[in-house]
C-alpha cells in the first residue's frame, strides 16, 4: 500500500494509560463532548493530514467501541506500558508499511494544541529528510514532524517514556524550530488537576 499523494501522515499517540488519572485510558477522557482521541484525530485532518494512524494500548477495545475513528488505521501497541517509545515505535511500524513520506506525530492528551498550530509544523514538510518541530517561546515541544528517512534511528532510539526526544536532540542542528506559542497552549492532561483544562 503506498501514499498516493505523497503527504505526511498524522501519526496519534493514544496508547496511555492514564497512571496518575486513577488508571483512566486518556484516549477516553471526554472533551467538548467527544472522546479526547477522536477530538484529536479531527484536529490533524483539520491541519491537512488526509491519513491518520492511531495507536492504541490501554482500554483499546473500549476505546474501539466508543470512539468515531472511522478512516483511521488503528494501530494496537501492546507493550503499551513500557511508555510512549513503545507507541512511537509501532506506530513507525506501521507508516513504515505505506510509503508516506513523513509523519506529523501529536500526543492525544494535549488538547490545547489546535489545528493552525499542526499546519504550522506541517508546512515545514519538505522531502523524506525534513524534521520539524513546534516550539513555545523557543523550547521544543509537539507536535513533531518526522522524515521518513530519520524513521529507523528514531525507532532505534525511542525507549520508555522517551520518544523522539533523544533523536531530535542529536539532530537539533537539522530539526526546523516552528513558534507556536502564540496559537496553542502545549499542557498535558496527567493529573486529576490538569482535567480542569477539559471542555
């Protein structure tokens, strides 16, 4: 199966199992009405990504059952624990398989990054070599765009709860720095307090 169109792909992170949120799968946390993993699969097709891998740990079924992902390739990690390198790498595995170019890597609990913030770090998408990143106020943050000739080391190097970071950091002097602090807010949904940024 190869990418027709030769556009990155929108890779989602939606595996976590939500330790300190009580044990909730974060993909399942409700937002403005829908669960947070469909709320982000809409926000990168909104930024231009035609096709979305999603990859899925804790409460997959459920999270099969009860959210609209129609159109998507879901993707089971079932190492899913070992923390997000696991997700990172499978879902790698699978993009590996479809000939896209890139991957636009978001995280399913950061909510306060929107559509115009992923367009902006999608625009930077060049060839199979690109990498880019969204900083706020300079720092580096997500989502990350990834060439697809940087896929193997990152796999090789993404462990525990570490996904491109280590790579990109090695990288830095090729990584695009994209500012989207004025367009998005880059919080995580990880404690019971960081609900309150929920809608």
């Amino acid at each position: 199966m190869t990418d027709n169109h030769g556009r990155p792909a929108g890779l989602l992170l939606a595996a976590g199992g939500g330790r300190r949120l009580g044990g909730r799968p974060k993909a399942l946390l409700s937002h403005r009405g829908r669960p947070l993993v469909e709320h982000a699969v809409g926000v990168l097709r909104a930024a231009g990504c035609d096709r979305v891998h999603v990859v899925l740990g804790a409460g997959a079924d459920a999270v099969r059952e009860r959210a609209d992902l129609s159109g998507c390739v879901l993707v089971d990690n079932p190492d899913w624990a070992e923390g997000m390198g696991s997700s990172l790498r499978a879902g790698i595995d699978s993009l590996a398989r479809t000939g896209a170019p890139a991957a636009l890597v978001a995280l399913v609990d950061q909510p306060g990054i929107g559509a115009e913030a992923m367009a902006r770090v999608l625009a930077a998408y060049r060839d199979e070599t690109s990498l880019a990143s969204a900083a706020y106020d300079g720092v580096r943050g997500h989502p990350v765009l990834l060439g697809a000739a940087h896929w193997a080391g990152i796999a090789a190097a993404a462990t525990g709860d570490r996904g491109a970071r280590d790579y990109l950091r090695a990288h830095a002097d090729a990584v695009t720095l994209v500012e989207c602090g004025d367009v998005a807010r880059p919080y995580d949904i990880d404690t019971e307090a960081d609900l309150t940024h929920l809608e």
